[in-house]
C-alpha cells in the first residue's frame, strides 16, 4: 500500500479475526470476523440470541472466544481481563453504585486508577459539564430520573478515556420520548469525544438513527455489513429485508439473471427485471418492496395494479393502507400532508403502482 492509501485507509480500532463461542453445546457465535474503525458509531443489530451480546462481552473481556482473536489498535488482547483493556462498558442496568453522588459515581472508576485527587475532580467537573448534569452532582441514583441515570452511567464509563466505548442496550428502559432525546445525546457525545462507540440493540430505528454502520446478526453469524443505508436498500438476503425496518414479500420465480439484474416473474402476474441478491435463473425467489415505495394512488408509475382497501392506520406523520390485489395484501405508507390530503375508506377500489427500481429479488 502506497503512503497516500495508507493516508486514506481508516485506522482500525477493535479487528475481529474469526472470533466464535461455544456454551456447552451450544454455539452462541459462529466465526465472524470484521473491523471496527476509529471515531466510528458501529451497531451489531440482532434478534434475541443471535449473538451480539456475547461478542460485545468477549470485547470487552467478561467472556473468553472460543476460536479467534481479538484486537485493540493493533495490540492483542485475548486473555486480558477486563480492567487492563482499554475499553469501558455501558450496561442496560446504568449498575450505579446506590450509596454514592453523582460525581462519586463519576470519578469512582479514576481513583481506583490512582488518579491524584486535582486530576480526578477535574475530569469529573468535564464529564458533568459533557452531560449537562453539573446541578445534580450530589444526587444519590435514586433521585434521578431514568434518563439522568443514563448520563451518569455513560459519565462514569467516559471519564477514563476509553479507547472503545461498549454500549449493551443502554435505553431500553427507557420510555420512547426519553429513549428518542438519549439517541440525540448519544450522536452528540460520539462526536464530541470522537471515542469509538460499539452499540448493542434489537432496536431496528435506533441503528438506523445513530450508527455509522451497522452489522446485522443473525443465527449466531453475520447476515450484513454496512451503512444504514446500504442495509435498508439494499438487503443482502430476506433475513435481513424483514428485520430492518418493514417490507412487502412477494413469491417471484427467476426467469434469467444478467449481472446485477434479475427477471422474473411474480405473484402480481407480471414479470419485471429488478436488482438482485443471490437470485438464480430457474429457481424460487422473493419479490420485496418496501410500503413507502409503492404509490397509493399509482401516479406516473410503469407497474400499476388494481387493488382494495382493506384496513387503514392513521399514525400522526404517515398512514399506512392495506390493500389487497389478486388475493396478496400490500402495506403502503403514505405521508400525510398538512391537509391531510387525499384519504381513503376501507372497501374503496384504488389503483397502486410501483417502479422496477423500487423491487429487490432476493434468492430464496
């Protein structure tokens, strides 16, 4: 590599080198392998059980991998227990010691680094400024809202200077106003600090929201690597087009495939030529199409089919139609403007259109 690639190439703060875990027989991790890059917001996005946790937990040392290593700017670090790494961890629980004030709470983890007393308050005093929690320095947790207690805990996992900042499902506590105001808190934090941030969530709109890219998991093992965007419009497979965000799936049948582009025939009775992923000529594939992607009513659109409404839900900003045609039901969204614009009755007959650009295939 040149000086000038080397330049460009994003330095790589934690590298994930075919890192498993096996549990008795059970394999909560496949091999995986990946980099994380500096000043990044990196999100492993997942279900229940598909083995985010206990990656995030063998960064940060509570648990061993079974195969592979680990990683931290260059160095290895398998086998060093968790207060040698420089990484701090964030837990669902906020885990703030009940008996101590805030700043207490805060610097805590400094003193036992052996900090001098001068430097400690220090820092503690730009942790509470970093958090807007200066009034509330000698509160006890108990007296602190849920929120609060989020900024104390991410105070106190900051004030030593991490290299990487682990996050495990820190807002679902929460309640949704709160959990959206922490999302803009967090955004504002990562940028500031330029610390690493790696979150763990369930939450598809939470990665969505703040992750400069996001690693979706799935049955213990990578299902894609990306930019929010890149994973919400272009899904590698169907696992991942159904758990990001929402989708219409259609049955399609793969009639040809030329590069990136497959044709096919669908469910809809049609046939059309779309991007693809893993399609292959002659077999089984499925049509997906977000609701926001279909036009209700079809407007200038080159697929156009006749459907009815089935079921309407008013949600504030948008309202989302079913429709029924041919015997499948679509869900559309559509945006509702200040007036409220056009709205449609369960029962009425409309016409609904989408473009080709709009259609994934993906194989089967």
């Amino acid at each position: 590599m040149n000086d000038e690639a080397c330049l460009r190439a994003p330095r790589k703060a934690v590298e994930i080198k075919g890192v498993s875990k096996v549990f008795g027989t059970y394999q909560a991790l496949k091999p995986v392998s990946f980099d994380i890059y500096d000043n990044e917001f990196f999100t492993l996005l997942g279900p229940s059980g598909c083995g985010k946790t206990t990656l995030l937990r063998m960064i940060a040392g509570f648990e061993q991998p079974t195969t592979g290593k680990i990683f931290l700017h260059g160095s290895n670090i398998q086998g060093l227990p968790p207060h040698k790494r420089r990484v701090n961890t964030v837990f669902q629980s906020y885990a703030l010691f009940p008996h101590m004030s805030v700043e207490q709470n805060i610097g805590f983890g400094l003193e036992n680094l052996g900090w001098s007393k001068d430097r400690r308050d220090a820092r503690v005093a730009d942790m509470l400024r970093l958090v807007h929690m200066e009034a509330f320095a000698g509160r006890k947790p108990q007296q602190l809202s849920g929120g609060q207690r989020q900024r104390v805990a991410l105070a106190r996992a900051l004030a030593p200077e991490p290299e990487v900042l682990l996050l495990d499902e820190p807002l679902s506590a929460l309640d949704l106003k709160l959990r959206q105001a922490m999302r803009d808190e967090l955004r504002i934090l990562q940028r500031k600090t330029g610390i690493t941030f790696v979150f763990v969530t369930h939450d598809q709109e939470e990665a969505l929201d703040l992750s400069d890219r996001i690693c979706v998991l799935g049955d213990g093992e990578i299902q894609q690597l990306g930019t929010p965007a890149a994973i919400y419009e272009e899904p590698s497979n169907r696992f991942v087009a159904d758990f990001i965000g929402e989708t219409n799936f259609l049955d399609a049948e793969v009639i040809a495939v030329d590069g990136e582009q497959a044709t096919v025939t669908t469910q809809l009775g049609m046939t059309l030529t779309a991007s693809h992923k893993k399609a292959v000529a002659g077999q089984k594939a499925f049509m997906s199409i977000r609701p926001e992607k279909i036009s209700l009513p079809a407007q200038d659109n080159p697929i156009a089919v006749d459907g009815t409404i089935m079921g309407t839900n008013y949600l504030g900003g948008y309202t989302y139609y079913l429709v029924e045609t041919g015997g499948i039901r679509l869900r559309i969204s559509k945006r509702n403007s200040v007036s409220r614009g056009q709205m449609f009755e369960i029962g009425q007959s409309v016409k609904v259109g989408f473009a080709a650009e709009s259609v994934r295939i993906l194989g089967a």
